[in-house]
C-alpha cells in the first residue's frame, strides 16, 4: 500500500498548483473525490475563467484516475437534465461538462468550472425524476454562489507535500477503499478537512434555498426536495454509522431539514406528472452498478412480481439483462411489450436496435435507424447505435466516419476518442489511432503520451500537406495547453 501511495504521489506532483486551489471542502470516504467551490471575483482569489480553466484541468486530472461509465442513453438522458436545470438556475457561467461513476453511493458533486458529477448510485435512492434533479439543482446552486472562497488563502498556505499527499488520499479513496484513502492522511490533515466541513454547512441552506426555487421555475416539484432529504436519511438508518457518501460532504443537519421544509410553504403545491425516462435510466443505472445481468434479472422480475414504483421500469430493465444474457428473443418480447405502449419513445427504439445487432439481425437493425435518423439525425445515442452496428459487420471505414462527426460534436468527450481510436486501428488508418489517442490522452491529462502519439501520426502523413499543417497545429495546442497548466 505504502509503494501505491508513493507512485501516486509522485505522479501527482505536476498538479500540484492546481490541487492548491481545488481541494475539497469536504470529508473523504470510500469512492469520494469532493473538490471544492471557490469564491467570487470579487473576493481578489480567483476569476470566472480562472474557475473555468481550473475545473477543466481538475477534470483531466480525475478522469485520469477515476474510470468514468460509457452509456450514451443514460450520459444523454443527465446532460439535458442537467442543462435544464442550469437554464432556471442563478448560474452566470454556464460552459458545464458532465461525468458519470459507475458506483453505488448516494453522491454527487460540483467542481468550480462548471464540472459537475454524479454517481450512478443516485438512482438507488431517488425514487423519482424530481428527486434526483433536487440534488442536482443542490449542486448548481453551490456553483452560481461561488461558495467557500474564504477557504482558499489557507488551503493556498498549506506545503505542496502536503497537498500531494491529501490528493493521493482522495484518490485511494476513490479507486481502492475508504480505510486505505484515510490511512494515507495525516492526522492534521483530517483536522483541516473536518473544519472545512464545518464551514461548508453554512451555505448549504443557501443551497438549498436556491435548488428548491430552481427545481420550482423549472416545471418540476420543489418538495422533491424534502423526499429526498427522507430518503437520505433512511439510508443512514438503514447503514447504521455509515452515512450516505453525500452526507458526507453535504451535512444534513435539523436546522437545514425543517429551513428548507420551510421554504417550501411558499409554493403552490400541484401535481407533478412523473417522468418514466427515468425509471428507464435507472434501469440502465443498476444494471451497470450490478456488473451481473443474471443479479440484475432477478432485481427487476421481483419488482415486476411486487411492488414497482414504474411498470414500465422493471420490464425495461429485464429486457436489459435478458439481452445482457443471450436471450435476445425474451428480451425482445419484453421490449416488445413496452413499444406496443409507446412507439414513439427513442429509448426503447435504441434498445431493440441493440437486440437486433446483438441477435445478429443486422438488416432489422438498419431498418430502425433508417426510420429514426431523419428526425434524430444528430442524436449521440442514435449514431453509436450506428457505428456499433456497422462495426459489427466488420464494416470499419463507415463505423470510423460516424465515430469522426461524433468526435467534432462531442470533442471533450474521451469514450468517443477511445473509441474512434480502436475502429480506425480496425479501419487501417494508422494515422487516425494515433490523432484519436492523442486526443484522449490530451482529455485524460496525460500530455507526454498525446505528444507521442501526434508525433507518431505527424511521420505518417509527412507527404500530407493538409493532415500534416492540423498535426503541427495540435501539437502547438498541446504545448499552449501544458504550459497554462504549469501557471495555473
């Protein structure tokens, strides 16, 4: 363990200006990385593109520690939620990039910049749409009132090695377990963190405050709020001393509980029409927290056997796993069920598009994209779906061409890069696997393998005048990118 920290450590030492700035206000636990939200420009700390530059190295920097989950329904579904919600919030800068963990806490988090991360373990305990949005609009709102710049003189006093040393124990935290990640700080360390806690729980009524009126101006249920306050709360009972991962970094104290139940007096109650896209993508999101079709298969039979707060959710979900399985025709006539309901819904259309290819039914499958495409030409999930099913009849040179306009749509998108990368090394473009993994090495904050990997794909295309000029470009990028990182 001592020889992991050591390595890790190590590698950090080039972030070191950046952590300074961007270490959390939080407490750490097992698979928890909680960086910190910095103040305004007037407090003289920091400016708005300062947060943003920031936040965007921050990002390299987890992703090149943190796995992240590749599931472009379920990534699609959280980024126009999310941009929903910063459309009724009190957020200036709105330049947000969203992350999904595929773990099982209740946690999310924001990172000055406009960062913004979930877990997929949110939709374990929101039993609803507007519930999960609560602590997402919880989250923006921390962002639009620039929260704890008090915080970052002292944090900016403390040693570098110190710092490396708390940033490898947020990563062990996140990557191997919450003992090992506390084992890595000092006693003094884990003082600093729990009187920053203290400091964080006075904005998180402000939070609050500001979240209920977002969820509010957004069309959606300010007192999913309060609902979701009681489910936290049941899941610390039910895990006895543990807190949900959340609690951690967010307290939830009496005084917060009945301020913000409180506040929502002001609000005309109403019905709230429940959103089943969301059922569906927790359907998506256990299975990818289960990682066991055969576990997941019986999760949704029972909920279809019992009580089920969406139908629809648990058949989907065993449609899922059945094709995860093998059983393409049962997940088929399961799929099949819900269609006859709703043909119009995308989601199940992508995911009899996903049967079909995955039953080797590939003529079926272009069927369905050829009807879809004219009014969802653009669609993220739609054009994977295309790429993967070209890809599936070795068809690699259209497959790389789709995953090529996805990358200029998505281009800090890095399981669009690896991907790409993958299908033109399948494709014969040597060339377009080197630009690709340069590309996501550069997202990934790792700059001395994108450097390689350009100058690799620079001596392939030398007789190339127009390739080669994009190549020379890049590579005068990266060099402007690593050097504002140096100074950040």
């Amino acid at each position: 363990m001592l020889s992991l920290l050591t390595k890790i450590v190590a590698k950090t030492k080039t972030y070191l200006l950046i952590v300074a700035l961007l270490l959390s206000t939080s407490a750490v636990s097992a698979n928890d990385i909680k960086l910190p939200l910095l103040g305004d420009s007037t407090s003289g700390v920091v400016s708005h593109q300062q947060e943003y530059e920031l936040g965007r190295a921050w990002l390299q920097m987890f992703r090149s520690r943190v796995p992240t989950l590749d599931d472009p329904l379920l990534k699609t579904y959280l980024e126009q939620l999310t941009f929903k919600l910063a459309t009724y919030s009190e957020l200036n800068d709105r330049r947000l990039e969203l992350i999904v963990i595929n773990n099982p806490t209740m946690n999310a988090f924001a990172v000055p910049g406009g960062v913004v991360g979930t877990h997929t373990g949110l939709f374990q305990f929101a039993q609803s749409e507007d519930q999960l949005a609560s602590v997402l609009a919880h989250e923006l709102g921390h962002l639009s009132q620039r929260h704890f710049a008090r915080g970052v003189a002292n944090r900016r006093a403390n040693s570098l090695t110190s710092m490396a040393g708390l940033l490898a124990g947020l990563i062990l935290a996140a990557t191997v377990g919450g003992d090992a990640g506390m084992a890595a700080m000092t006693a003094s360390q884990a003082a600093a963190m729990d009187k920053n806690l203290r400091f964080s729980r006075q904005n998180e009524q402000e939070a609050d405050r500001i979240g209920i009126a977002t969820l509010y101006r957004g069309g959606m249920d300010p007192a999913a709020v309060a609902a979701m306050f009681d489910r936290m709360l049941a899941a610390t009972r039910y895990t006895g001393h543990h807190p949900p991962e959340f609690l951690l970094t967010h307290p939830l104290t009496e005084k917060r509980i009945s301020d913000a139940r409180g506040r929502l007096g002001k609000y005309p109650k109403k019905f709230y029409k429940d959103n089943v896209e969301y059922h569906l993508m927790r359907a998506r999101a256990l299975m990818a927290i289960d990682n066991n079709p055969q576990h997941s298969l019986k999760r949704f039979q029972s909920e279809l056997d019992g009580h089920s707060k969406s139908s629809a959710g648990a058949r989907y979900g065993l449609s899922l796993a059945l094709s995860a399985l093998g059983r393409q025709e049962e997940a088929r006539t399961a799929l099949q069920a819900l269609l006859t309901e709703d043909p119009e819904r995308l989601t199940y259309q992508l995911t009899a598009i996903a049967i079909d290819r995955a039953d080797d039914n590939y003529s079926a499958a272009h069927q369905r994209i050829a009807s879809l495409l004219p009014n969802y030409s653009n669609n993220y999930p739609l054009q994977v779906e295309l790429s993967e099913t070209l890809l599936a009849e070795n068809r690699y040179g259209e497959s790389e061409l789709i995953l090529e306009k996805l990358s200029r749509q998505r281009p800090t998108d890095p399981d669009i890069w690896y991907q790409l990368a993958e299908t033109s090394g399948l494709a014969g473009d040597i060339p377009g696997v080197h630009v690709a993994r340069a590309e996501y090495f550069i997202l990934t904050g790792i700059y001395d393998k994108a450097r390689q990997q350009l100058g690799y794909a620079q001596k392939l295309v030398a007789r190339d005048f127009k390739r080669s000029a994009i190549i020379r470009q890049r590579l005068k990028d990266l060099n402007e990118l690593e050097s504002k990182s140096r100074k950040l």
